[in-house]
C-alpha cells in the first residue's frame, strides 16, 4: 500500500468517524437551545476537550510547526499568546457575558447598547470574522491532500466543505461539542505518536544524522530581524485580545451549568492547549534537521505531514503519515466545523430568519440555510485568496477580532458611559483598517520601512484606535447612554447565584427594537423559549 | 413572565440593590483582585519580549545543549499563565463566591 493510499483511507476514516460521532449527538439534541449552545449541560472535561478541538485549528496543527521551522522560535509567540487569550477571556468577558444571556456577539451588543444598527454592524463583523478564519482552514485541507496524494488543491477544500455541511445540517451545537472533543485527542494522539517513535529511535541510537547542514543554534536565539519588537508584540495584543472576539470561541461559554464550571473549564482547557503547543516546537526543531529543504521550497506548512516519511520507511513511515494527515482533518473539520455553527447562526437570525417563517421549525430552516451559504462563500474566498501562510492568514483573523470585538466587550462591560454610536464609530475604525491591511497582505503587498510593518501586524495600532474611537465618540455623544444602562449593568455583574430578575433578552431583531421603551420589554418575554 | 410585566426604570429594587454597599464592596473586591493580577501577568509577557530585543546575549545563553534562557523563559510562559489562572479560580472558588452567596442570601428578600 502506499503512502498516499493509506492517507486516503485515514482521511476518509476520520471524515466517517466524524459523522458517526454527530449522529449520536444528533439524538440529545431536541430543542433550539440545544442546537445553538447545547443546553448549557455539557461537563467541564467533555467541554474543555471540545473547546481545545475547536480551537487547535489547520494553523495550530500545520501552521505553528511550518513557522517555527521557517522563521525560528520567536514564532513561540503564537501559541503563547492563543493559550494566554483564554485566560483574558475568562478574567474579564466570561462571566458577565454568560450572565447577560446573549448567545452571540451581536446580541451582546443589541443587549447592552440597545440599538439595533450596533447588532448589524457587529453581525457583519462576525460573518467576516468567521470567513476570514474559515479560509485557511480550507487552504490546509487542500494543501494536505496534495501534499500526501498530488491531488489539486480544491479536492481537499470541497471535501472538508463538504463534510461540515453534513456535520452541522442535522445536529447544530450539541453534536458539535462530541465532535469536537474527539478531535482534540486525535489530533493530540495523531501528533504524539510519531513523536514516540522518534524517541525511540533516538533511544536506540539508530536516529539517522539528517541533513546536517543547518545550524541548530542561530534560531534557538528568539527575536532576530529589524523591527522585533513591534512585530512581536502586535502579535501578543492580537492573541491576547483577538481570543475574545472569535465568534466561535464566545460562544462555548455558555455551555458551561455556571461560573464555577466555566473556570474549571479554563484550567482544562490551558492544560490541553499547553500539552498540545508543545508539540509543534518539537516538529519544528525535528524538520530544522530532516526537512530544512521545505522551507527555501516555500512549502514550511507541510513540515508536519512530510517527516514521519523522512525518517522512517516503509510500513513505519506510511502508518504515521496517515495517522498525522488524520490529525489534520481533524483539525480542519472541528475548526470549520465550530466557525461554520457561529457564522450560520449569526446569519440565519440577522438576515434569513424572516424569509423562513416563525418557531422553531422556521429557526432551522433558516439556520440550515445560513450553513449552506457560509460554506459556500467561505469556499469561493479560498478559491480567490492568494497563498497566504495558514498560521499568517490566521493571525490577521485575530488582529481584526482584536481592533472590533474586544473593545466593544471590554469597553461594554466595565464602562457605562458606552453609547452606540460610540461602539459603531470604534467597530468602523477598528475593524476597517484591520480589514485593510489584511486585504494587503492577501493580495502580496509588501511596503518597505514602517508602514508595510504595520500592515503586516496591525493590532498594536488599530486595536488602541478602536479603543480610542469607542471611547471619544461616547464622550461626545453622552447624551444617547442607553437608558436602561443601570438594569443591563446589574445584569452582567451581579454574581449568578444572586437570585434576582435579570431581565431576559429576545434574540429576533424584529421584535427587540430599539425604541426607546420597547428594548426592556421585549427583553422579557421571551424567557421559557431560553430555559426551556 | 409576560409582555405586561412592568416597564424598569431605575428605582427598580435591582438597581438599589447595585448602588448598595454591599455590592459595591463585591464590586470593589472583585476589582482590588483581578486588576494588579492582570497588570502583573501583562508585565511578564512583555518583559519576556523586551529581553529578547534588548537582553539577547542572557536569552541565548544555553543552559544545556540547543536549549538556550530563550527558549526556557518562552515555554515556560504556558506553565505561567496555567498557574495564574489556577490562582484566579482558587480565588474566586474561597473569596468571591462565597461573598456572592452571603449577599444572595441577604438580598432574597427582595424576589
């Protein structure tokens, strides 16, 4: 059998495991509030596992391990700053966010501002969030199975495409979790694995000498190159900010029961992503001394796929090569999989929603729907975007989540001088010149001097402007504090065993407008479809 | 609860019950804590970068074979911010949640 036939067959393992997984979720999952946040019902482990599997995406997986080959160890950074990101999260926007009860990032912000011109803005911004993280989750399926097989590129993007649509049609969030917390332990056994062999190689001193012809030592010295330090730390505010502003992320705290079980979900969750990160740097140092030819080839993403058959022949070398191209689906189909879920339901509740009827049953049409269109869309971008590095394209996803989300939740929450013209002025800021610069960096545009370096890391100064623009345009516009300011402020920080009345929120912008008035009122009747 | 339920307004016993100085003090514990915890751990990333640039000799001192200050100081950055956050949730599991219960129980009352 060959290399290529078996990573076939592992692929496609995976792919129906996957299913396999979603159907047994698809049983638990009755009502509307299981299909967007699983009841709020799942136990820390299953939740942290399915939070790590959602969130170690193609760059974690491909990505981190092609940079830290390409460009040395300063690219620690990166998982540095995605495992701290969550510990921001949990400190400042967790708990109050899942007491307001808002499913999504635009409800949170139609809830707290009490405009609906906020929600749109803000749904824009999620669905092209969502896109911009969705496509290179598509671009390192189609690298992988090119890289194994030579087949083109699109097979991998439509098959992964392909494969969400059928994940997430029948099942919505709740089957979602199972799926995703399989991957994080495939994805970690796919990486291990060929790890043990290594060392037992190494063990055995059988190890073979490697190209040698690199010097191990002149990477191992973090941070080299004009303009270290800006660079490294717009990456740091972008991870530690931007984890806040992932639509997909956000959203999984509400399936925790409360605020204790949201903190042990954390703690679970770092020691996951930290176990995992880990992994990466050694496939970076291994591909330094077996595959450094992959980088002057331009081909550093693939590092992880290619060295298990460097080093080792025969039935060895292909059982790995198939084991970590598994992995990689994997980490393709639960990324896609969590991001797809977000953008759907942020588009079927702001755009499709009134064209499918009322209840439930018209909720899922519409939902149904929305999947259908995101992948579709996401994968049309993937076809047009030019090659970007999957961990760079990435980067930008969580530079832009950092200029627009972040603020808006940061400022929302602590600050009630906060207005909605306020927030749209930041987002507008904020999110357009993140956007710009990521639109530059797509299409290869490569300024010299200080401006090309900010549009290569733009959130050390898009994501104080945003912070800037939000809080100046407020201040200007005092006058239009949202009136029920004092009641949404209880809300959010009163601790939840607090039994008090906190409102409810109704998700349907058709019937929670922004009247002056209407905003409370609507909020409330709406609390059995939540906790029912 | 239905669409009659009474408009809010802010002499609501909710809205009394946040300018309270109860909930304020929780309010201000809560602030006191989280904070300078945050402040601190920022410090840390960013001096670890600031080394990098400035303390390069120190970052690429090897304390055994390839391994170099550098890359320990980076790793362990993970083992750093699991710890903070342990401390974050021991905290808010001995100190805040039980002060968010006494007040729980003092305001039960007003529903």
């Amino acid at each position: 059998m060959s290399t290529a036939a078996a990573s076939i067959i592992a692929v496609v393992l995976v792919s129906v495991a996957t299913l396999a997984v979603g159907a047994f979720g698809l049983r638990v999952s009755r009502t509307m509030s299981d299909f967007y946040v699983a009841s709020r019902g799942v136990g820390p482990i299953l939740n942290a596992s399915a939070i790590s599997g959602e969130y170690l995406s193609a760059a974690s997986f491909l990505g981190a391990a092609g940079l830290i080959l390409a460009r040395g160890v300063d690219m620690l950074w990166l998982p540095v700053g995605w495992t701290a990101g969550y510990l921001v999260l949990l400190v400042f926007v967790a708990a109050p966010l899942r007491r307001s009860g808002a499913y999504t990032l635009p409800d949170f912000a139609q809830l707290r501002l009490e405009s609906i011109h906020v929600r749109r803005v803000s749904s824009l911004l999620v669905v092209a969030i969502g896109l911009l993280y969705l496509i290179p989750q598509f671009q390192g399926a189609g690298l992988t199975l090119r890289t194994l097989t030579g087949a083109p590129l699109w097979v991998g993007q439509l098959a992964v495409a392909v494969v969400v649509c059928l994940n997430v049609l029948p099942g919505g969030m709740r089957s979602v979790t199972f799926i995703q917390a399989f991957h994080y332990w495939l994805k970690l056994v796919a990486l291990l694995t060929p790890l043990f062999f290594f060392a037992g190689m190494w063990a055995s001193s059988r190890m073979p000498s490697g190209s040698g012809a690199v010097d191990v030592a002149d990477w191992v010295e973090p941070l080299q190159g004009d303009h270290a330090l800006y660079l490294t730390y717009s990456l740091v505010l972008a991870t530690f900010f931007g984890t806040m502003g992932l639509p997909h992320v956000v959203v999984r705290f509400y399936t925790n029961r409360d605020g204790r079980a949201a903190r042990r979900t954390t703690l679970v969750v770092l020691v996951l992503l930290a176990a995992f990160y880990v992994l990466p740097v050694l496939y970076g140092v291994l591909g330094r001394m077996f595959a450094f030819d992959l980088v002057a080839e331009g081909r550093a993403d693939t590092v992880v796929l290619e060295l298990p058959s460097r080093v080792f022949e025969g039935a060895v070398g292909q059982g790995l090569t198939a084991l970590v191209a598994a992995g990689a689906f994997a980490a393709f189909l639960s990324t896609s999989t969590g991001l797809v879920v977000s953008v759907a339901g942020v588009l079927s509740q702001d755009v499709l929603r009134r064209g499918t009827g009322p209840g439930l049953r018209g909720g899922i049409r519409a939902f149904r729907l929305a999947t259908v269109l995101a992948v579709a869309l996401a994968v049309a971008l993937t076809f047009v975007s030019a090659g970007v590095p999957v961990a760079r394209a990435v980067e930008l996803a969580f530079a832009v989540a950092a200029s627009t989300f972040c603020p808006m939740l940061l400022l929302g929450i602590w600050w009630r001088g906060l207005t909605a013209r306020g927030v749209i002025a930041g987002l507008v800021v904020g999110g357009g010149l993140s956007m710009t610069a990521v639109v530059a960096t797509t299409f290869g545009a490569d300024w010299e001097g200080w401006f090309g370096v900010i549009i290569r890391q733009p959130a050390a100064v898009t994501v104080p402007m945003a912070f800037a623009t939000m809080v100046l345009v407020s201040v200007l516009t005092r006058a239009t504090v949202p009136k029920h300011v004092n009641l949404t402020m209880v809300r959010l920080h009163a601790p939840e065993n607090l039994d008090l009345d906190r409102g409810t929120f109704h998700p349907d912008p058709s019937r929670a407008g922004s009247r002056s008035g209407e905003g409370a009122t609507a909020r409330r009747d709406n609390v059995t479809v939540r906790r029912g | 609860m239905s669409k009659e339920a009474p408009e809010r307004v802010d002499d609501d016993p909710n809205v009394a019950m946040q300018n309270s100085a109860e909930f304020n003090e929780l309010r201000t514990k809560f602030r006191k804590f989280v904070f300078p915890l945050t402040a601190l751990f920022l410090a840390w990333y960013f001096l670890y970068v600031l080394l990098s640039v400035f303390a390069k000799e120190f970052m690429g001192t090897r304390l055994f074979g390839n391994i170099t200050w550098g890359l320990t100081l980076g790793l362990l950055q993970f083992v750093t911010t699991f710890a903070i956050t342990m401390y974050y949730a021991r905290w808010a599991d001995r100190v805040f949640d039980p002060a968010a219960e006494a007040l729980a129980q003092k305001m039960g009352g007003h529903q």
